[in-house]
C-alpha cells in the first residue's frame, strides 16, 4: 500500500514536546518515485497525521516546507488548488477535491515520542 521507504509502526518522528499546540511538521522519507511524505498537525491534545498529497492533482499540500494550515490555523489548506481540509478527519470541505479526504497515517505517542502506528491492513477483495 506504501512505499518501501515509509517508515515502519514504532519508528520515532520526533518528541512530542518538538510539535507545540497548532504547528504541523513534515516528514519526507526515500527518494524519487519510492518517497514517502507526510505530515502531523497537533490540535489540542489530539495529534493528526496524514500523507502530503493532495487528492486532486497528487501534488504536496504545504506551501513553505511544513507550513499545512490556513493563516488562522483552524484547517488544512492545499497551497496548490487553495483546496480547504478539516483538521480532525481530513475530509475536503471546499475546492477542486470535495468530496474526497486526505490519507490518513497512524501516529502513537510512546515515552514523549511521537512515533508511527500501524498501518491498516490492505483492502479485502471479493472473490469471483
């Protein structure tokens, strides 16, 4: 479902203590076609990650290195379409890709650490 290059569930990102309320922080892993991006928005005590790929054109969402939210810093804001996601579940309320969500990643805080969690399993498919 992922790259090789993804980052596998326990590897740390960062201290939690590196990620203050409303900041994001991106993370790049691998390279060329096998690069794995995301990001982590902190909200509260809720921690939010999610791939840097817009649904619309599969391009990244941050329009500085890491900068993913609107100037008042309540949604995520695609700096290529202006398309607007919701902070907690990622859903797209406006722009070219509603409708549509951003793919969610597993995150878990472990001893201060924010590190990744376990990646869902693939989609069954039905039989014929």
């Amino acid at each position: 479902m992922f790259p090789a290059s993804a980052p596998p569930p326990g590897e740390v990102l960062c201290a939690l203590a590196d990620l203050p309320e409303g900041a994001t922080k991106g993370f790049r892993f691998g390279a060329g076609a096998e690069t794995f991006a995301m990001f982590i928005v902190r909200s509260g005590a809720v921690l939010r990650g999610y791939l840097n790929v817009c649904p619309h054109r599969l391009l990244p969402l941050d329009w500085k290195p890491g900068q993913f939210l609107t100037a008042d810093g309540t949604y995520i804001l695609c700096a290529n379409h202006a398309a607007i996601f919701r902070i907690d579940d990622g859903a797209c309320l406006s722009g070219p890709c509603h409708g549509t969500g951003l793919v969610a990643v597993n995150l878990e805080v472990s001893n201060g650490k924010i590190v990744m969690g376990r990646w869902p399993p693939a989609p069954s498919r039905a039989r014929l």
